[in-house]
C-alpha cells in the first residue's frame, strides 16, 4: 500500500510541472517498449534514463530507492532462476532482470511524481471520465495511506492482548489472516461513513460541474512524450545495430 503513496516533489525541477497524463503516458510507452524485447541494452539505456529523470522530475532518489528496494529485488531473483534454468544462460537472467526492474521503476516513478488530485481533474478535463467516478477512485486512493497505518495499529492492539505474536515468520503468517478479517471490517466501515459524508457535500450529483483547477495540456507536454518515445526507439535502435536485440515472441 505504501508503494501507491506520491512523494514529495520538488516544483523547482525542470519536468515537475508536467502535465500528470503525460507523466503517466511516458511511463506507458517506456513499459510497452520493454515488454516487446528481452535484451540488456535496451534495458540498460532506458534504465540509466530513468535514474536521470527521478533527479528531473523533483524526487529524492532515495525515497525512489527505498520503495523500489521489494521489486528490483524480486526482478533480480527472476533474473537469477531464468541464468540458471533458461537457455540463454547468464545473459538472458540479467537481460530479463533488467528488463523487470526498468519497467518497475518506471511505473515507481510515474505514480510517485503524480498528485492523485491533478491525475484526477486531468482524466475528468481531458479524457472526460465521469466526475462521480474520478471523485470516488481518488478518495479510496487517499485511504491506501491509512490502511497501512491501521494495519500496524491492529497488529499493536492484538500484541497488547496477549491474542498475537508476530516474533518468527511462522507466527506472522498465522496471525495475517485474523488481522486481515480486522483491517477489512475497519475498511468497509470507514468507507461506509467516506460516503455517506460526501453524498452530504454534493460529490453525488449528477449536475455539471466545473474544475478549480483547470491544466491545458501544452506543447512541453507533448514534447516531453515525443522525447519518450525517441528513447526508447533509440535505445532498442542501439540494440538492433549491436545485434542484442531479442524480441519477447519470435514466430
């Protein structure tokens, strides 16, 4: 749940004040171009490019690094079984391995360099999405947050009566379930009570409404799309001339 929490983004960056749809379009098309190849070299160059814009889009690296710490490692055991069991040995384990972590990263970075609120007025103002819809996504967005903040006070109260103990893994797993049932319980009456007060503020009308926060989608968004998509051209470009490149599906 704390991996879908934005970070703290310094506006001061020079790609901070991108339009959040090109953010997560960037981020789309960075995926696509990894999912069709299984080769280090274009991974390795759409990698370093990711590293370069954390700095450009205003996050800390290490917050990236701390959040990012369960998927890259997950990437590199994957890419560790596929060395030792796959056919193309060594080569295709880190080639699949950097392959994971480019497109973790980049759905890392896109998730975290976006404001739900602005992603929301966005999809409403530009790809025209029911407001009653956007409304209700992004205030269960904003609870993720506090799920994960009640799961560390469940597990204090049940420690402090003695019913649970979490001091081995096996242990651990044995009280997820009861903890599990306790956060959904908790969950279904704090969003019963989210929406019975925004029906009461008007969030459930069905009457037009306008946006505080209007954001036009400009020309340094579109560039910064454009320069998405030569990347990633140029990179699997690079792999093609040095012969690296494999395509995910050969018929």
């Amino acid at each position: 749940m704390k991996l879908l929490e934005p970070l703290v983004v310094d506006p001061r960056a020079p790609l901070a004040p991108i339009h959040p749809l090109a953010k997560i379009g960037g981020a789309l098309i960075i995926m696509l171009g990894l999912l069709i190849t299984v080769d280090i070299v274009t991974s390795g160059i759409v990698v370093v490019a990711i590293l370069i814009a954390i700095r450009l889009l205003g996050l800390s690296p290490r917050a990236v690094a701390v959040r990012a710490t369960p998927l890259i490692f997950s990437a590199v055991a994957l890419g560790i079984f596929n060395g030792l069991v796959g056919t193309n040995g060594a080569a295709g384990g880190v080639a699949i391995a950097m392959r994971l972590i480019g497109i973790s990263l980049s759905g890392i970075v896109a998730v975290a360099a976006v404001d739900p609120t602005e992603l929301a007025d966005a999809i409403v103002e530009h790809l025209h999405a029911p407001p009653r819809f956007v409304v209700g996504a992004v205030a269960a967005y904003r609870l993720f947050p506090l799920f994960s903040r009640q799961w560390d006070t469940l597990g204090l109260a049940r420690r402090a009566r003695g019913i649970e103990s979490d001091r081995t893994l096996v242990q651990r797993l044995a009280a997820f379930p009861d903890r599990a049932v306790g956060l959904l319980v908790s969950a279904i009456r704090r969003a019963t009570r989210l929406a019975l007060a925004m029906d009461a503020r008007g969030f459930g009308s069905r009457a037009c409404r306008t946006l505080a926060r209007p954001h036009a989608f400009g020309i340094g968004d579109l560039a910064f799309l454009v320069v998405t998509v030569a990347l990633v051209s140029a990179a699997t470009a690079t792999s093609i001339a040095l012969g690296t490149w494999r395509p995910l599906l050969t018929f």
